[in-house]
C-alpha cells in the first residue's frame, strides 16, 4: 500500500503485532509481503537513483545481475549509510544528477527512479567508472539495436559529461 492515510495507532499496533515491519519513518512492510528490495531501498533513500550495471538490468542492455548494486547522489549528500549497505555510491554535481533521471518497474511491478539508457552509457564510459570491457561493449551493441535509441540525446550527455570521444569509437566500430 501506498499513501492510504492509516492512523498511525493502527500502524503501531500492526508493528508490535508483528504483522508490519517498520523500515523508516512512513515506511512499512508487511512480514508476508514479497521482497521488493529495490523498491523501498529507494523509498527510505529517496536521493539515490540506480545508476551503471543496475541499470543496465532495469533497461535490459544486459542479462548479468550487477555484482553490487549501484547508486547515484548529488554531491554534498551523506551516502555513507548507502555504503555500510553495501551500495556502489556515486556522487555527481548538483546540476548533473537530475539529468536523465526515468521510471521504471521492478520485478514485482513497482516503479523505481534510474537513469535512462543514454544517461547510463555516459555513465559507463566515463573514465571514474571502472567496470568489465565487456560489460560495457554489450551495453553499446543493444543499445543501438534498440528501437527507442536516441542518438541525438546520446551525443547530447556525452559532450555534457566529457565521453563524446568515447561514444564516437564505440559508434565507428558499431555502425
């Protein structure tokens, strides 16, 4: 359920019945309920956007699972509590973070904040980010099989995030 308005009395004793689990604030599960980590991961860190290789899942540029899930901030946030969850934490500027930022479901259908697809190919190329070769060379070849590639877009992130030279040879090589 989200934003049903309950009582906060009905709340508390749903938590001490054992029925709901109180992740923060505003934020409850219910014991029985499907394990949707990516969901409240989010909604009790409501800054992080799922960024690179977790990405990459949401947007299927891959089949891998992510060896850990990774996450975007803006400069300044305090993500060290991201970090003691064993989350890959990215901090950008301010004026970057909110550029690229879609919707997409979960497995169980709920919706998450990640980058979008041209946004998470930058993100990839750029030279802070080390990852497997070829991860990233697979990333690129779906991505431009894809029918709702945006190539204008792509070259648009790319000038803004210092990649366009690296986006051009993965370009010369795919096309």
């Amino acid at each position: 359920m989200e934003n049903e308005n309950i009582p906060l009395t009905y709340l508390y004793k749903l938590v001490n019945s054992g029925r709901l689990k109180a992740l923060r604030r505003g934020v409850y599960i219910s014991e029985d309920a499907w394990d949707d980590v990516y969901y409240w991961k989010q909604a009790i860190n409501q800054k992080m956007i799922y960024s690179h290789e977790t990405a990459l899942v949401f947007l299927e540029l891959t089949d891998r699972d992510p060896l850990e899930v990774t996450v975007t901030v803006p400069f300044g946030y305090n993500s060290s509590h991201l970090r003691k969850e064993n989350l890959r934490v990215f901090s950008v500027k301010k004026e970057w973070y909110e550029i690229g930022i879609t919707q997409v479901k979960t497995n169980f259908g709920r919706g998450i904040r990640c980058y979008n697809q041209e946004r998470t190919i930058c993100d990839l190329l750029s030279p802070r980010y080390q990852t497997d070769l070829g991860l990233i060379a697979e990333a690129v070849k779906r991505y431009f099989r894809k029918k709702d590639k945006n190539v204008t877009l792509l070259l648009n992130y790319a000038n803004i995030f210092g990649v366009e030279k690296r986006i051009k040879a993965y370009m010369e090589v795919l096309m």
